[in-house]
C-alpha cells in the first residue's frame, strides 16, 4: 500500500442518550459502528443548527476538532473525528464514564461534608497537567500558544476509576484559529470563572487560564463559588477590581501553603500567577507534605462514596434527533450518506 493510499470505510452511528445540552450543541451517547459487528462506546458532539448557520461559530466548532484531535494526553477528553452531514457537524470524541467536577461539587453541597483538601488539590494539579500540555503544544514545529478560556467546574470530568479529563476547548484560541471576540470585545465562557483580562475583553494568554483554574480549586475546597455578581458591570467590578476576600475566612482550616497556591493562581496582574506547570507542580509538592495519599484509586474511593448508585448500567434509550437518520435511514440513503461521511 503506497503512503498516499486513502483508505476508504463504512461506518455509522447508533445514538443511545442525550447527555448534556449547551448553549452551541448538545453531546450524546453513541455507538461507533463497523464491519462484522464492531461497536465503539463514544460521546458525539452536535453542534445546533443556528450556530451552524453563522460562520463564526460554526468556524469555532471546527477548531475545537482541529486542536483537539492532535491534544493526546491523559488528562485532556480525546477527540476522534469531525464529520458533516447535510450541512450538520458533529464531534466525536472519547466518551467518560463519570461525573464533571460540577456534580462533584453539587454532591457534596448536599451532603454538607467538604472535599478533602488533598484530593482537590490533586484534581486540580491535573487539570493543570492538561493546561501545560496545550499551553506549549507544537504542531508540525509551530506552537500553537492554545489558550482554553472555559476551565471550569463544568468542563472537569472524573472518570468513576479515578481519572481527570479537561473538556470542551470549544472556544479555545491559538495562533492558527480564528477569534471572534477580537473584532467586536465579545466575550465568551463563563463569567464566574473569567480572568479578569478576559472579563475586560483585553488579549488572554495561558495565564488567564491559570486564573479560571485557581477559581476552581477555590470553588472545590470553599464548595461555593468565589465570584457571584450575575450582571457583566457588576462582574467586571468584582473580578478586577474589588480586592480579593480573605480566603481563610472562607474555606475552613485552609493550610497556610494551600492559601499561597491560591493567592499566587488568582493574581490580578498576570505576570504575578504561575504557569500551569508550576502550580501543579506546587499543589504536588503540597499534597505529599501532607502525607497522604492522593491518587486514581484514592478518588475512584471517594467518588463510589458520594455516588453510590451510579455505577448501575445506563439503559439504552431510543433519542429522536436530528441525527437519526444514521441508524434509522434505508441503506441506499445511508450508503450516500456514509459517502459524504467518510468517502
């Protein structure tokens, strides 16, 4: 077979369960089907059809697919394909077992019990891991300067054996894409857990996303969140320019290193934080002062404790969706479509 041979497949997919709705797509489960009975569990990425529509978002879409695709680490979701059909994109990508860091936080909200502090700060030296990672990634020699601007408790999954994944770099930017906040000051990702340059509408680098991730870890030992203003002005006031709260007065019995992390990761000036790499590093380092033992197995542990139903089977369902006609089509209009596909 020559190198540049196009290997040519059949393929479809069997939608299960929608399992979240966004404001751009929604993300269901899927079976990637083969030859000879092959079936892969995935997650499959639709973005709805307005935003499809507009050139912008849709563009912000594709790139999510095109950075993602080549981000192949072990705390970053990972893409496999992107896919059209009849003008509907899709994503598919690694699907996890587990729940984000939101229902984590939820649970525990709930229980009235705290995160241990060990275990939050290694969830969140991993999600730095996968923010280093991209941070300096280089592709075909260039670097790629990838900033997230969504990190948030949302966009963390733990997988039920221990696992952290960051998710959805839907509007990540890097030198290679395009970025619509930067001709109108639009701003995109959560206000909540925005650097202040980035609820400013100025240039982000890879230390706003040190900031959104500082928030987190706050957000998992405090189990509130540090910012609460709902309305933009008020917002922009909080975040960058009303001091910071005592954390201490917070988040109970909060170990004086532990508060320099936070201090240091939530710097207004950005020159002022870590790069990722150092705080996960310093939230390492912290967590074996503490002589404990943070690790997969240590939050598989504490995950089966808070969630103790929720390693029962999900039952397959039958999802009406505009991407039925995948399973549901004749196999002459599936053959065309599955042209379109993969041909």
């Amino acid at each position: 077979m020559s190198a540049d041979h196009v290997l040519q497949y059949s393929g479809a997919f069997r939608l299960v369960n929608k399992i979240a709705e966004g404001g751009m797509a929604a993300v269901y489960e899927a079976q990637q089907l083969g030859p000879e009975g092959f079936a892969k569990r995935i997650a499959l990425k639709v973005i709805h059809p307005e935003y499809a529509q507009q050139h912008d978002f849709l563009q912000l879409f594709i790139d999510e697919a095109k950075l993602s695709a080549n981000l192949l680490h072990g705390n970053i979701v990972q893409i496999y394909q992107l896919g059209e059909v009849g003008g509907e994109y899709f994503i598919a990508m690694e699907f996890i077992q587990g729940p984000t860091l939101r229902a984590v936080i939820d649970r525990h909200r709930e229980l009235g019990v705290a995160i241990p502090a060990t275990l939050a700060a290694y969830v969140t030296s991993r999600v730095c891991r996968a923010l280093d990672f991209a941070h300096n990634f280089v592709l075909s020699g260039e670097r790629l300067d990838i900033v997230h601007r969504d990190v948030s408790p949302g966009n963390v999954m733990a997988t039920w054996d221990g696992h952290i994944k960051l998710a959805d770099f839907g509007i990540a930017k890097a030198q290679t894409s395009i970025d619509p906040t930067a001709k109108d000051g639009m701003r995109l990702g959560k206000k909540h857990y925005m650097s202040p340059e980035q609820l400013l509408g100025l240039d982000v680098d890879a230390r706003s996303d040190v900031f959104s991730t500082g928030i987190v870890l706050y957000e998992l030992l405090a189990l509130d969140p540090l910012f609460h203003e709902d309305l933009t002005l008020l917002a922009v006031e909080e975040v960058a320019m009303q001091p910071l709260p005592d954390l201490s007065q917070r988040i109970s019995d909060l170990d004086d290193t532990l508060a320099d992390i936070l201090d240091c990761a939530l710097a207004r000036e950005p020159g002022h934080r870590f790069t990722a790499a150092a705080m996960g590093r310093a939230l390492d380092d912290w967590i074996a002062s503490q002589h404990e033992v943070a690790s997969p197995d240590r939050l598989q542990a504490h995950l089966a404790s808070i969630f103790p139903t929720s390693y029962q089977a999900r039952s397959a369902g039958n999802v009406n969706t505009d991407f039925s006609f995948l399973r549901n089509a004749s196999r002459k209009q599936r053959a065309g479509l599955l042209g379109k596909l993969f041909g």
